[in-house]
C-alpha cells in the first residue's frame, strides 16, 4: 500500500507524509529555498553544534559581495586568489561541518590583504577578519 501524500505549504506539490514531517509543511524543494540550501539534517546537525547564526551571518555577508575598489591590479590579484580559498574554508565547514576550515591560514591572507587595501575594502577585510576570529573561537580551530 502507497503511503498518502500531502501538499507541500508553499507550492502546493504532492510530498510524502515524512517529508512533510521532516521539513515542518514543505517540499525538500522549498524547504531548502527557504533555508540557505540546507537539507533538514544539515539544518538540524548546524542547529546542535551552536553554529546556525554563523552560517546564516556569513550566507549574507558573502550575498552581499566585495565593495568596489579602484584599479588596483595588485588588489584585485590577491583578491581574486584570497577570498575564494577564505569563502571556501568557512562556507565547507558551516555547510559540512568538517574539512578544511584554518582559521589561522585566512587570519594570514587576511593581513596580506588588508596590508595592501584602503577605504571601504579595509572596512570589509576587517568584518571578515572579525568573523573569521569568532568563528576560530567557537570551533576552537
């Protein structure tokens, strides 16, 4: 016998009844729109190790994006080479909640980054570098 299915809450497609169950009303689908793309075992598992804040604090930090800076091509060279290697470190392990995460090696490229950068892009350097320590705090890395 077919387990009956229900409708999600918020597109109204049919989903199983332990799907419904899992994600509190919703589709995986819309459940994961509505959660930064985390399935409810990430959600639940970044929810026990006390670090759902910082995922959702960094999600909008990188939505927002890195301030416009002048033609600086030295910037703009470590930039492109820094920030992806710091985004991968800290996005991996909120989403993972394992890997690579070094604190300590994005504390270095920060202070290469921030020694070479001025106006808004030290600003910004300097809210990453503050979430970056915070985050080395509450792991313990």
């Amino acid at each position: 016998m077919q387990e009956k299915k229900v409708n999600c809450g918020k597109c109204d497609v049919l989903i199983l009844r332990a799907t419904f169950d899992k994600t509190g009303g919703f589709c995986m689908p819309c459940f994961m729109e509505l959660n930064n793309g985390l399935r409810p075992t990430e959600l639940d598992a970044l929810k026990e190790k006390g670090l759902f804040e910082y995922f959702n604090r960094w999600n909008i930090f990188v939505k927002n994006g890195v301030p416009k800076i002048k033609r600086n091509l030295s910037v703009i060279d470590k930039l492109n080479h820094y920030l992806p290697v710091i985004n991968a470190s800290i996005s991996g392990y909120l989403r993972f909640g394992k890997g690579s995460f070094d604190g300590h090696k994005n504390s270095e490229l920060l202070v290469e980054l921030k020694v070479s950068s001025e106006g808004e892009l030290l600003e910004f350097l300097s809210e990453v570098e503050r979430f970056n320590n915070e985050l080395m705090n509450v792991t313990k890395k």
